[in-house]
C-alpha cells in the first residue's frame, strides 16, 4: 500500500474554501458629506453626518454628533460646533468640541478653543485661548466657565498697606 509522503510544512486546507465571511465592522458605516474644493458656501451647516471641507465655508458649522475635517485646502471662516475636529487646512472662528480637536502640521487655527482633549502637532498654528474642560463640565456653557475661571483675586497689598499705615499713624 502507497501512501504519498507527508509534508510537515504544508498548510491545513479548510474544508470548504468557498464559505468566506466578511469580517463585520460593529457599528454602521460612517456617512461623510464632502465639500470639494471649487466650493465656497456662505450661511449655517447643520447635519447628522461627518463633513469633509476642502473648499470655502463662511458661517457656521454645527455637527454636534459627528466629526468635522477641514482638508489641505480647505478655508473656513466661521465658528465650529463639532464632536471632533481634525484641521489640516486654515480656520477663523470658534472651535467648540465635545470630544477632541486635533491640529495637524499644516493647519491652522485663529479663534478661541473650547475641548476636552486637544492634540497640537509640530508646525501648526494656534492663535487664541485654550479651555480644556473635563468631561463632567461639557454641559455647561463655555462662557459661563470663562467667567468661573477669570474671577478676579483680591489684591494682597491692600492689607499691608493697612498695616503699615496703622503702624505709622
């Protein structure tokens, strides 16, 4: 009885290689608006859905579920309501994330920032305050915390002021 040489090296072969299962991502796919480069938008832009900007966009954006990306090209003037913000392009206004705003090499930032956690790489521009809340504060409104944390202290040389004059008098 011939019986063909085993091979130690050789690879099990499944029973039944037609029988391939995509491996199934945990939650939907994400739905990403684009906004192309040729684009210049100019007014409030609200939605549900993640939003890519590699055009013009003058006003507001206000995507509070989601991320907002600003691309290489992109150019936003306008305040920014987002869960995440990645920036890579240019921005003037406001930056208001639930979550996190990360600033790469070749972004930039003019306006004040208000983030939970906030990422600054090297080479990008930041001009403007930083309010970095914890999460438990993320409800209340940021001008309410600018103002919890700008309170002003009393002066300490009134009391030697006061000592010093006692003592002369």
């Amino acid at each position: 009885m011939l019986q063909p040489p085993e091979n130690k090296n050789a690879t099990p072969i499944a029973s039944n290689p037609n029988t391939y299962a995509p491996v199934k991502a945990s939650s939907a796919p994400m739905e990403q608006a684009t906004i192309g480069r040729s684009l210049v938008i100019k007014g409030e832009i609200s939605g549900a859905e993640s939003l890519f900007v590699d055009g013009r966009i003058e006003g507001t954006i206000n995507i509070p579920e989601n991320r907002v990306t600003i691309g290489r090209n992109g150019a936003v003037t306008a305040d920014i309501n987002a869960r995440e913000v990645v920036i890579m392009g240019k921005v003037q206004g406001n930056i208001i994330c639930s979550d996190r705003l990360d600033i790469r090499s070749e972004g930039s930032v003019t306006g004040d920032v208000v983030v939970q956690r906030i990422s600054v790489e090297d080479g990008a521009i930041l001009k403007g305050s930083v309010q970095v809340q914890a999460a438990e504060q993320k409800g209340k409104q940021p001008q309410q915390q600018a103002k919890h944390v700008e309170a002003p202290k009393p002066p300490a040389n009134d009391a030697a002021k006061a000592t010093t004059a006692a003592a002369g008098a």
